[in-house]
C-alpha cells in the first residue's frame, strides 16, 4: 500500500513535444521541492500566482529551462495536499529532466492515477467523479465530455442523494424496529415504507436503464451496415460519411472485408461497419467475408440491414431471420427509391416500416438520421447516466435487496428479513460513491488512470 504522507511528482501532460509541458507535485514537501528546482521564483511567498524563474540542476547549478511555476497550500488543491506545478517548454527532453530533478529533491513518481486518488482520500472527490476524470480525457465527442464533465461535478450523486436518503432513514427505522421483536411494524408505517420503496426502485432501474448510454457515449457505438451482395451497402456508407470510403462496384461481391469508418449521431460516437453481402453460391474468399459479416451482426449495437428496393426476392430466408434476431437493434433499409422497379409493396411485412431512401442520390437521409438516434437512444435516462460496470454493478444489487425488502414488507414478513436487505442495499449504494467501498475495488478504478493525474 502507497503511503499518503510522501510527495509525488510526475509529467502531467501528453508525451511528445508541444510548447508546454507540465510537471505536477503533491504531498507534504511540495514546497521545499519546488523550491530547490526554480529557487529565484521564490513561489511559497506568493501562493497561486504563476511565478517566473529557471529550473537548475541541483547538483550542477546548470540552467534547464526557463519556466512559469506556482505553489498553492493544503487544503484547498485538487489533491488535498500542498501542491506545486512547473511549466516548462513541452519537449520531451526538457520535461524529463525538470522530473529527475524533481524527483532528486524528494518526491518519487506517482503511480497511475495516484494524483486522483489523492483527492478522493482527502474527501475533494467521490468515486463517481474519479472515474469522471478519465472519462472526459478519453471523451471522443461534445456530448460524452458533458455526460463526463457533468458527473465530475457530482451528478450521480445528487442525481441518487435522495433515494440514498430514503434507504437509509428506512434502513435505521428497520433496525430500531429490531429492539423490540414482539411488537409489529404499524400498518400504515409499513405502507409508508413500501410507497416510498417502490419510488426509490423507480428511479434506480431508470439509472440501470441509463447504463446502455453511458456505454455509448464512453465506448462509442458499432452499426453495421449489412445486407445482401449488390443492394447498395458501400454507397449508403458512403453517403452518410459524405465521402468515397468504399468502394462502389455493379459487379456483387465487391466489398470482401469489414470497412470501418468514424462518425458521430446526436452526439453519440459511432464507427459504421460496411460488411461483406450476404449471398449464397458465393467463393470462398466471399464466404470468409461473410463470417466477418455475421460476427459482427452479433457484436453490433445498431443494424442497417440494406435491402435492394426493387429486388425483393433477394430477401431470403436468412434475411428474415436476421430481420426477427436482431428485431430491437435492427433499422430495415430500402435502397434504390428513385428507380422506377423500386415498390415497397412487394416485401414482407416486416419491412413494412423500412426506411425508403437512395443512396446513390442521398435522398431520405435525414429520415434515416433520426431513426439511427431514436434506436440508439432509447431508454435513456435525464438526470443520470451510469458508465461503468462498477456504477451499474452498485445500483443493482441496491435495486435487488430493495426489491426483495419491499415483498417482505408486502408479505408482512419477519422486520429483520426487511432491514437485512434494506442494509445491504444502503451499503450497495455507499460504494457507488465509495463511502464504504472496498481497498480492491479502488485500487481496480485508479489502477486504469494514466500518469500524472
């Protein structure tokens, strides 16, 4: 176990060379550290104030570079602690050696994530908002940043502040009930219990709901674009990228391995799959791309599934099922809406609510926009959005003991069944913030940071 009581130092700006480049110190001998590397900046006399001055060699006395630095004292720092910086040019060699020397006056190199943890030892941050951290440096579009930036800022927990409130006032009255077995809960207590528990799962499976979300947003999400040989894949991926990624050919079979390509929906980071046309007679190096095909119909989180508008006995068998497995996730797509074979009529009726467009001329695109974003966000919660499988993890087996307490108090079961599981619901809850979480578990959330925070 790392001891709190020492001072660490490392880079805390991205590798490679920029104009600036950071070098972060926290701990107890912040000062006499900065001190020794830029002397003449004399920061400790100014705390908060960018102060000018040249990082020297201890031993030597050389100059390194010249650097803005500031010393800012415990408690009010994003660590807790006393804390110093040194901005320095960013290039690599530089920033390296103001950290040996750094480092040569006292403190060690922080771990990953040690800077983060530090804060949330020192009570400036709650779990939730330490893995916001990293959430909103890996954020790949506006809206996952304001999903992170927002539960930076504690969103998760005012979001479940309340229904943390109501576990634990019902979980104490439970237990007092404990002191005296002989006598029954009151009828119209109980009542009040069970209303105010079904309030609570309420808000709860909206927050597991929201899970999905977050996932999106952090992860980004997968839509394949799938469908048989010839019915326009390429070219819709094309269109809806606006640019020639795929290649576009008349002659079936054309796209033979997985085209990938980055793109954003209402904020949600997508990457679109252009997969290989499902067909049968095909090669074998055909057949290959169609395995990749259906692997990745399974891993996807939306489908367009590009159907030949004036073709309709390409829909075979396969098709369909395709079309019932994958019924939630799936977007029916007829193509080719502007020639004149083009009738919608003649598909099955469960096309019957495809999106009708043209690739080639970009026609109904929009149309297709909007049910990319209704499919993709469904079930999203408002207030909160859970984006972690520790989040999520907490919050249902909260929802469960609550679940399981509210039946026991419907039954008129045993009181101490019902604050059994109404206490291990308040625990559930406590570790999503980590007020009573366990050592491996923190360890697990910090461990996954990067240097320097």
């Amino acid at each position: 176990m790392l001891s709190a009581a020492d001072t660490i130092a490392a880079i805390a700006t991205a590798a490679g060379n920029a104009a600036l480049g950071i070098v972060r110190i926290s701990g107890p001998d912040a000062k006499d550290v900065l001190q020794k590397v830029v002397p003449a900046a004399n920061a400790m006399n100014a705390p908060r104030q960018l102060r000018f001055g040249r990082a020297r060699d201890i031993e030597s006395g050389v100059i390194i570079d010249e650097v803005l630095c500031f010393y800012a004292p415990a408690p009010a720092t994003a660590t807790g602690e006393d804390v110093a910086e040194i901005h320095g040019h960013g290039g690599a060699l530089v920033l390296n050696q103001l950290l040996r020397q750094v480092l040569h006056a006292g403190a060690r190199l922080a771990t990953p994530g040690e800077f983060t943890r530090r804060a949330y030892t020192n009570g400036k941050m709650d779990l939730t908002q330490a893995e916001a951290v990293m959430s909103l440096i890996g954020a790949r579009s506006e809206r996952a940043a304001r999903t992170a930036a927002r539960q930076l800022g504690g969103a998760i927990g005012e979001a479940l502040a309340a229904e943390y409130d109501h576990v634990t006032r019902i979980s104490a009255m439970l237990e007092v009930c404990l002191d005296f077995p002989d006598e029954d809960l009151p009828a119209e207590q109980t009542f009040e219990f069970i209303k105010r528990l079904t309030e609570v799962s309420e808000k709860l499976l909206g927050a597991v709901r929201s899970y999905r979300m977050g996932q999106l947003l952090t992860r980004g999400a997968k839509v394949v674009i799938a469908g048989p040989s010839n019915a326009g894949k390429s070219s819709l991926l094309n269109a809806l990228i606006n640019e020639d990624k795929a290649l576009v050919d008349s002659v079936p079979g054309t796209t033979r391995d997985i085209v990938e390509a980055p793109f954003e929906i209402d904020g949600i980071p997508v990457t679109f799959l252009d997969t290989a046309g499902l067909r049968f007679g095909a090669k074998k190096v055909e057949q290959m791309g169609m395995e990749k095909s259906r692997k990745a119909l399974s891993q996807a989180d939306l489908i367009l599934l590009v159907l030949d508008g004036g073709d309709p006995k390409s829909v075979t068998k396969e098709i369909v099922e395709i079309v019932d497995l994958y019924e939630d996730s799936l977007i029916p797509v007829l193509n080719k809406c502007d020639l004149p074979l083009f009738d919608s009529r003649a598909f099955p009726a469960a096309l019957k609510d495809a999106v009708q467009i043209s690739a080639s001329n970009k026609l109904n695109l929009d149309e297709l926009h909007q049910e990319m974003s209704k499919k993709l966000s469904a079930g999203q919660a408002t207030d909160v959005i859970l984006t972690t499988a520790r989040q999520l993890t907490a919050v249902e087996t909260a929802l469960d003991h609550i679940t399981t307490a509210k039946i026991v108090l419907e039954d008129n079961g045993p009181p101490e069944l019902a604050a059994a599981d109404m206490r291990w619901a308040r625990e559930a809850l406590a570790s999503l913030w980590g007020r009573d979480a366990q050592t491996d578990v923190i360890d697990t959330i910090f461990l996954s940071f990067c240097l320097g925070k």
